[in-house]
C-alpha cells in the first residue's frame, strides 16, 4: 500500500496529498501524522490538497478527524491548496468541512499557522498594543 | 418600372446640368429632416456625392438599382446607411435622405418650367429608381444594425465576467446586468479560480448594477461564498441596493455570517481593516 | 443507450479508486466540463464506497450516453446486499447507519443530473445516475 509522506519543515509538519487516495491509504495518514505530531513536537500541519482532483465525504471526514486529533496534541492544522471545482463540488455535497481551517496555498497557509502561535502567546496581553508586523495581505 | 436607356441619359444631363441647385435644395431638405443633427457641411459633402453617383449610375445607362452600372452608387449607399446608422439615426430618418432627391429634382425641374408630357413620364420612372435606391439603403441599414446588436452582444458575453484585482491580495467582481443561472456559474468559477491564481485571500462581489436577485441567483451567490471559504478566502457581498434587500428578506434568504456592505467602497475598507486586525 | 460501457467489480477500497479513474476518463472523452467532471466522479466515489461498504461489494458500469440532443454519462452502481428498508430515510441529509457523514447517497444525488434508485430488502440495491453535458 502505498503512503503520504510527511516532511518536518522547521516547527511545521507539511503534507502533499499527491495520489488518488484508497481509504485504506487516508487512515493510514491519520496515524502516521498522529505519530509524528507527537515525535517532533511540532505545532503546526499543512496539507496541501492541490493535487487532489476531488474530494469525497470520506476524504473530507479524514481531513476534519485529522484536525481534530492535531489539535488535541497542540497542533494547528491549515487544508491549503483545494482547487475550485472541488470547493464547488463539496458545497453541492453538502460538506462544509466544520473545524477545518484553510488557506489558498502553502505559503498563506505558513503565514496562518505563524499568526496563531503568535496570537496564543500573546495570550495573555489580549489587549495590548495592534502589531501591525505580519500583514496577512502583503502591502504592495 | 424601369428606366429605359434614352431616359436615364437624359435625367444623367438633367443632374449634371443642374447639379448646383439639385445639390444645395437635396441638401437643405436632408438638412431639415435630420433637424441638425448632422451640419450642414457635411451633408452637402454627402448629397454632392450621391448626385454624382446617381448622375454617374444614370449615365451608364443603369436601368435598375441592382445594375452592374449602379455599382458604385450602392456602394456609397451602403456607406450612407452604415455611418447614418452606427449613428444612432434611424431607418426613416435615412432613407428621408435618399428619398428627398426626388423633391430635389422635382423643383428643378418646375424651375426650369418643363412641365410636359414625356418629362412626366421621366420623372415616374426616375423616381422609381430612387425608391428603389432608398429601399436598397433601408435594407443595408438593417444589415449594419443586425450585425451593431451581435457584436454588442458579444462584446456583453466578454464584459460581463470581469475579475479585477483592487488591492494586494484583494480581487473584485461587479457584477452587471441579469444574472442567469448558467452566467452566475461562469461568473462563479471565474472568481475562484482568479483568488487561486492571484493567491488573493479576500474577494468582493459587488452587486450593484444588478437588477434583481431571485432565489437561484441568490443561491449561486451564497454558494460561491462558501466554496471560497472551503478554499480558504472570504468573500464580501457589496452594493445591495434597498429593493434587493427587501427581496432577499421576502426570499427568507439567509446570508447568515456572510459579511454584506452598502458600496464596493465600504467593503475595501473593511478588508483593509480585517487585515489590519489579523496582522497583530 | 449504447454497449460501449465498462464495468468495475467493487470488492476492496482499490475498486474505489479505479471506478473514479474510470468515470474521469469517460467524462473526459465526452467533454464535460471540470466542474461537471469532479461532481460525477465524487457522486461514483460516494456511491461505490456505498456499493463497497453497505452493498457488500458488487459492480459500476460506466457508459457513454448520447439522447441525440446531448451527450453524457450513465453509471449504474449495483450489489446483492442487504437493500435499503426506509428509502427516504436513507436519502436524508445526514442520516447514516455506516457511521460515515451521512452525505453519500443524498449528496451525490445533488451532483448529477439524473439519479434512480431501485432496492429491496434482502435484494439488494441498484442505483443510475446520469450527467449530461450543458
């Protein structure tokens, strides 16, 4: 069978789906992230979708459970990258993907990730001065 | 009826005579018709070459409009209509133009006091040449103006879609005229697929030259704005004016948490803002 | 309809997949268009899976259509599997016995044009779906 592969860039875990996915394949990425979530300790997963020609009800429900169980071992999960007509398609389906954060490609998906944990430091000076450094629009 | 040979040589002398006086009373009649729509000038410029192009069909012996002797004259005609209609005059008003030779000749011919039997005669057959003339010049003012509505409606297809990008990592789309089910779905994709290209996290979709909202357009609207938060870009709807409002409240349309703004404007603003926010 | 279809055994996830590339290319060679193309083969994933999952396995035949007018697709997913006792029930949104999402059967019914379902208890169940070209 074969397998995601999952690449530890810096503090984030990057996943490319980049074949047709049996089931069998999408659970086993849930394991396997699970796993490597835990041994690097890293807080942030990107996957990217944007090779990934449709997404069904099952891919959908793996991405969320994915999401979920990331976010119980403290990591953000960001989906970037679903193209149009499977955006379009999963509407008509009736999924939302509830609990799934996205962003249109890795590098703003990156950017995402990077606000959060900024934002979950700042934590406690909720109201502090408005840090303008990290634009999520690049200024032209 | 059909002018014979020896008649149409004799009304081609009858303009080439008169051609001075034919010219400046075809002129002041056009003149009057168009109610100065068009200067004076340039009428005469116009009437002065037809004349001359009758005169010429005439002297060649053309016994009909659609004589090979004729050529040149239709060919002005065509022009005629061409440049009469693409200005926005209508069928009566160009053929009035061709049509107010024959008073022209009419009066140069009281003038000049031939009164007789055989000019009679003349002027009949003449005068049916220029209806016949005029009938072309009506016809060739349809064509242009069949052919004026295709290209507009062409060119409508090429601008009703466009996708614009207003600011970095912000794209628009005004969306103009009835939206149909089938051009909501073109607009809908096209959208997407620019915030993909563009890599833009935030779209306007700005609905203030739109009409009326029904139901199915509501729907695409809603469900374009969903598919590009699936992608991971939010969408602002602008520009709903007062009655489409009332509509979609009548409609029980929920837009839910769907941000809507008064302007296109308004909507920038808060997406500069919203950025503003998220950059801390 | 014509005999130019192609059929799948559905008895593993692997099937799955194969009756997607299959619908994909038969969209393909018919021109659908990529949105129209991704809604058909995520209804065939769903319904496979189903065949697949609730049906105990059987088989998809994909086959090119063409009414004269337009042309399209028509698969039909069957299985000898236990069929399906409350039909509307099972086409409701969200309604699941197989601890899925509940959006199989009523989610790739909005994705094509023409959707019958045939099904008897104990018989098992067969579903045509049909996507047209616009």
């Amino acid at each position: 069978m074969e397998r995601v592969p999952i690449l530890k860039i810096g503090d984030i875990l990057l996943v490319s789906i980049q074949i047709d996915m049996e089931d069998q394949v999408a659970l086993q990425l849930q394991e396997d992230l699970a796993d490597r979530i835990v041994a690097t300790g890293c807080h942030g997963v990107i996957i990217d979708i944007s090779a990934l020609d449709i997404v069904d009800s099952f891919v959908g429900r793996t991405l969320a459970t994915i999401a979920a169980i990331s976010k119980v071992l403290d990591a953000d999960t960001v989906v970037v990258g679903m193209r149009p007509a499977v955006a379009i398609t999963l509407v008509e389906l009736g999924l939302s993907l509830p609990g799934i954060r996205t962003a249109l490609n890795v590098e703003l998906g990156m950017e995402m990730l990077a606000r959060e944990r900024a934002t979950d430091g700042e934590d406690d000076d909720e109201d502090g001065v408005e840090d303008t450094e990290t634009p999520a629009v690049p200024t032209p | 009826m059909t002018l014979n040979a020896d008649e149409a040589a004799r009304f081609a002398a009858l303009l080439e005579e008169n051609q001075d006086a034919l010219v400046s009373a075809w002129t002041d009649r056009v003149t009057t018709s168009l109610r100065g729509r068009l200067s004076h000038a340039e009428l005469q410029r116009q009437t002065s070459e037809l004349r001359r192009g009758f005169q010429q069909a005439l002297a060649g012996t053309a016994q009909g409009i659609s004589d090979a002797a004729a050529a040149e004259l239709r060919a002005q005609l065509s022009e005629l209509s061409a440049s009469r209609a693409r200005q926005g005059f209508s069928a009566t008003e160009t053929a009035v133009s061709v049509f107010a030779f024959k008073e022209a000749v009419l009066a140069t011919l009281d003038s000049s006091g031939r009164n007789d039997a055989t000019t009679l005669r003349d002027y009949v057959a003449f005068s049916s040449f220029v209806d016949d003339a005029a009938l072309f010049t009506f016809d060739s003012y349809v064509r242009v103006r069949e052919e004026l509505i295709a290209d507009q409606a062409e060119q409508l297809l090429e601008l009703s879609t466009p996708v614009v990008k207003l600011w970095e990592g912000v794209v628009a789309v005004p969306l103009v005229g009835t939206l149909d089910s089938a051009r909501a779905q073109v607009v809908m994709e096209r959208l997407l697929q620019t915030l993909v290209d563009t890599g833009s996290p935030y779209a306007i979709i700005d609905i203030t030259g739109v009409p009326a909202v029904d139901t199915q357009v509501a729907q695409h609207i809603l469900k374009t704005v969903v598919a590009a938060r699936l992608m991971g870009a939010d969408c602002i709807i602008s520009g709903i004016r007062p009655q489409i409002a009332q509509t979609i409240v009548a409609l029980g349309i929920e837009f839910g948490d769907i941000a809507t703004k008064a302007s296109l404007a308004d909507a920038l603003r808060y997406v500069l803002a919203q950025t503003g926010k998220k950059g801390r | 309809m014509n005999d130019q279809g192609e059929r799948v055994e559905v008895t593993s996830d692997r099937d799955v997949v194969r009756v997607r590339q299959l619908v994909r290319t038969a969209a393909v060679a018919v021109k659908l268009s990529l949105v129209d193309q991704t809604k058909l083969v995520t209804a065939a994933s769903e319904l496979a899976r189903n065949t697949l999952v609730y049906g105990g396995g059987g088989w998809v035949e994909v086959a090119p259509v063409d009414s004269g007018r337009r042309k399209g697709i028509r698969i039909v997913f069957a299985d000898q599997g236990p069929g399906i006792a409350d039909l509307d029930l099972a086409l409701t949104d969200g309604y699941t016995t197989g601890g899925g999402l509940g959006l199989g059967l009523s989610g790739a019914r909005r994705l094509v044009d023409e959707f019958d379902i045939a099904t008897a208890v104990g018989e098992g169940t067969t579903i045509t779906v049909t996507k047209w070209c616009r």
